[in-house]
C-alpha cells in the first residue's frame, strides 16, 4: 500500500468505534465549501444520491480509490493530480516523522473537532472521485481555450450518481470510473495503445535506421538488419523470424537478416499505412524518420489525442454524420443504415489551417460561382492585382462586384486603395469549387467542395488548401447526402442544369465534424500516427 493510501488507512480504519461519525451539520458545511470551488464539481448532487451521509468509511475504500485513481495513467492523465491535494496532502498532519502512520486513536482522540475533521475527509475523498469522473468523461481541459474557434458547449455529465455512490459503498471505484469513461471502441484502442508504447520504453532500443541512402526490395547489408529489428521494436515481430536469439548475431550466422525481401516490403508498407505514409515500401527519409521517432514521441502523442477524444466524445457518437479527419487527410461519411464512406481529402495548409468545428449539414451549391474570401484577397490576390489588374482577371474569368453585388469596371478601381470591392470567378471547369459545395453554418466561412485539380489527391501529404476542405469524389458525397435525407433531387438531373449558384436545401440535417488528430485508429482498430502538420500538439501536451 503507498504512503498515501496507508494514511487514509490508519485515518478511517477504525470508524465510529473510535471516533465520532460527522454531524450532518459538519458535512453539509464541508459541502458548501466545496460546492462553492472554481471547478464546479456535483459534490452536493453526490451527497443527496447518499442521504446527506458521509460515504468513506472503511480502509478498503481508500485503498481502492488510490488503486483506481492509479489506473487513470492509461487513459493519459496524471495519477498524482487526484491525489494530491485531495489525497496525498490532507493526511500528513497523521503522519510518523518516520513516515509510518498513527492510528485513529492517536489522531483524533479527545479531539473537539474530530467530526468536523471526519467530515472535511469525506468530502475531500469524494472530490477526487468527482474530479476524476469530469476528467474522464468531460477532458481535463477546458477544449474552448485550448482549440482556436471551438465553438461546441462541453459534453454533459451523463453517469448516474446514484450508481457512482454505490460503487464507493461495495468498494468499487473503478466501476465508477467506467460510468465515466468514454465507451468509444476508438478511445479504448487508443488506451491501449498507450500500455503497449509504455511498455515498449522498458525495453532495450532498437539501433536506429541509417541515412546513408534510400532501402527498397533488393538490397542487402547491416542496413537492412537495422531495418527488421527497428520494425520488430514497434510491434512487428514477423520480420525477425527464428530464434529470438538470432536477432543480435551477425550476417554469417543470420544471413536472412541482411536481405530486403518481399515479406520486409510488406511489413514497410504496413508501417507506412500506419504513419500516414505513401505505402510504397520504400524507407526514404520520411519513413525512416518515422521508424527512427523516440517511444517517448508516441506516448505523448497518445496522451493528446485521448484528451481530444474525452472532449469530442458527443460529437463523434452523432450518427449518422460526416467526419473530417483534418490531419489523417480523410473524410467518412456513416449513413442512415451504417454503412461507411471514406475519401481522401486536401485540407488547410499551415498558416491557411482547417479550423476544428462542428455543425451539420443544410445544402448544396450546383454550378458554384466563387467569391474570394478576405484572407486570401488581401493577402495573394490584392498584391497580384497591384501588378497588372485586367490580365489577371480575365485569365480567371473574374468579375469586380460592389457590396450590392453590381459589377464593377475593373479600369475604374484604384487598388492601392479598392475600397469595399469583391472578385467573384464564374461557374465553370476553372472555378476552385469544381461543380459542388457542401454547405453547413459556421462563423469561418468553411465548406466542403470539389476542385478542378485532382491530381493532388494523389500525394500522401494533402495540407494544400487555403482552410475549406476538397474532397476527393464529391459528388458521389452529395448523391448519398440526397438520398439519405430523402430530397426529391436527383444529381443527375442537377448537373445537367446551367443556372449558377443553384442552392438545394436538404430536407434533413446532416451532422458534420472537422477534427484535428494525430494518432487514431484506422478502420481496422489499428492506431496510426499522423504529422502535427498544424504543431498544435506540444501545446496541449504542456498543459495536460
């Protein structure tokens, strides 16, 4: 038993035999006070689902809150923040200068203010209860001031107290924390994923890649060696066959080692397909850099994205829905029955980013015209205009437009001073937008939308964009959005039609998520790793 544990121990070990229960005077006092804490925990909810009566009344309650408070490491969070100042702190006036603890007796005996500090106990150990349940089904983080533009209200404490109370009286505490614990099957592969990369770091590394050169199918040397073994460290054990004891000798005695055969490419192409890699079973530099990343990288990583998880826990169980995943470049789309659709998206370069939002779905834009957003007019378009204005809008066949949405002449414009003036592109193969919009409220101007260059689909890194999401067959998106909602349009008959700007209104809502991960279970449960292509991960980490 720890130090803590052991003081909690000694402090509720005897009960009323020695010491006096807590007044519901003194326990609706320590109630109040706590109720009255900037965090806003339900400690008075927690106290009326047990009778107004104290509920931590035995040794082995304490020690199995330390135990189940212990567990929450793997779900990323930090142990010591619940017992510390709940737990750990409040027992050291009953502590031995040894470190041993007294007995009840020696702490409270004929002591005036025994109930009362009864009282501040239990309502100190049901705090660190409460907390941990926030955490866990709540983030530990506020998301409105850790994400820029979030805009979606913290999800509501859903567990039943009366239940929480009753796991503290049969000494259960971790069937507590499951009531709270997201039940996502994604979270659940992320915590475990979380023990495996812990475990990993007990081990003895793995020598890293060299970065001599390019390693593909063919080549042989202690490269290659280097490469099965690093492969074998981050769970791919296929790639070192034999005698475990084999992996360390040299070339003579392994020859099979030094060779890059086609069951290694294999195993490359699935470590790429689990960094968001082009799976060509190549290890150029990205590859390797991956290969070569610290565990220490990965646990961290993990730690961030299960916080993200607790937070978007309401939002990623709407379904049906569309779910952009921003930094694995996807989009999926979970339809009425449940059946799945995934495509690859272009996102928001860095500086241009994809904002995390949430919303859902209201129309669609046939034949979209294009009007530049403020962003990009101010910062590449004016410029170019300051240049030379009339070539560089009839290459794009742009018009000027006033704020009444009359055209303007172009010659007329003084643009080192426009004014309040817009461009808009007409309709057609050239327009950004492609031949489709997916249209959802939101404060930043963001959409989902076709695009005239499809070939940039095709690379592995796709943070292109200037924010707004193109995504790879759009319009096979917005014939299931039709159908889904039961709209009487038909795509067909849509595209046939010339009018610009032809809005359809869905007769149903459809929810949307734009989110921002970096390591997720793929639709096999198995979790990858993406680039922080927006560096937002450092930040978040610090403040877990």
């Amino acid at each position: 038993m720890g130090l803590a544990a052991l003081a909690l121990s000694a402090a509720l070990a005897s009960g009323p035999a020695v010491a006096q229960a807590p007044s519901a005077g003194a326990l609706a006092e320590e109630t109040a006070r706590a109720e009255s804490r900037a965090d806003e925990l339900p400690v008075a909810a927690f106290y009326q689902a047990a009778q107004q009566q104290p509920t931590w009344h035995s040794a082995k309650q304490v020690e199995a809150l330390v135990r189940a408070l212990k567990t929450l490491r793997s779900d990323g969070l930090v142990p010591a923040d619940y017992l510390k100042g709940s737990l750990k702190d409040y027992p050291q006036d009953y502590l031995e200068a040894d470190g041993g603890a007294r007995p009840l007796e020696a702490a409270f005996a004929q002591s005036r203010d025994d109930a009362e500090a009864r009282a501040a106990f239990d309502v100190r150990a049901t705090r660190a209860l409460l907390l941990a349940l926030d955490h866990l089904q709540r983030g530990r983080l506020d998301p409105e001031k850790q994400v820029p533009g979030w805009e979606t209200a913290r999800a509501e404490r859903r567990y039943s107290m009366a239940r929480v109370v009753d796991a503290v009286n049969d000494a259960d505490i971790e069937q507590a924390l499951s009531l709270a614990r997201p039940e996502l099957p994604a979270y659940g592969a992320l915590r475990e994923a979380l023990k495996t990369y812990r475990a990993l770091g007990g081990q003895t590394n793995a020598p890293l890649v060299p970065s001599d050169e390019a390693l593909r199918r063919g080549n042989e040397g202690d490269a290659v060696t280097a490469l099965r073994r690093r492969l074998a460290y981050w769970g791919m054990p296929e790639v070192l066959p034999g005698d475990p004891a084999a992996y360390a000798r040299i070339d003579a005695e392994a020859p099979d080692l030094r060779r890059f055969d086609a069951e290694l490419e294999t195993a490359v192409k699935r470590f790429q397909r689990r960094h968001l890699l082009d799976e060509d079973g190549v290890v150029g530099g990205k590859t390797r850099r991956a290969l070569n990343a610290s565990v220490r990288s990965r646990v961290d990583a993990l730690r961030v994205n299960l916080e993200r998880a607790r937070w978007m826990q309401p939002v990623i169980a709407r379904e049906p829905g569309v779910w952009v995943d921003i930094a694995g470049y996807r989009m999926h789309y979970t339809r009425p029955g449940g059946a799945r659709w995934s495509s690859r998206v272009i996102v928001g370069r860095s500086g241009r980013e994809t904002p995390v939002l949430h919303s859902a779905i209201t129309h669609l834009t046939v034949n979209p015209t294009w009007t530049v957003p403020p962003t990009i007019w101010r910062e590449d378009v004016l410029p170019r205009l300051r240049r030379g204005a009339s070539g560089y809008l009839n290459r794009r066949n742009m018009q000027v437009v006033g704020p009444d949405g009359a055209r303007l002449d172009p010659a007329s414009i003084d643009w080192q001073a426009p004014g309040n003036v817009m461009l808009r592109q007409s309709a057609g193969p050239s327009n950004p937008l492609g031949r489709m919009v997916v249209r959802f409220p939101n404060s930043q101007l963001i959409y989902l939308h076709d695009t005239p260059s499809r070939g940039l689909f095709n690379r592995d890194r796709r943070a292109l964009s200037s924010g707004c999401v193109r995504v790879e067959g759009v319009r096979e998106l917005v014939r299931m959005l039709l159908e889904d909602t039961g709209s009487r349009h038909r795509l067909g008959t849509l595209l046939q039609r010339s009018q610009s700007d032809l809005n359809v209104t869905l007769p149903e809502r459809i929810p949307v998520a734009l989110v921002y991960l970096t390591a997720w279970p793929d639709e096999a449960g198995e979790v990858t790793f993406r680039p922080d292509i927006y560096r937002r991960d450092d930040a978040l980490l610090r403040a877990l």
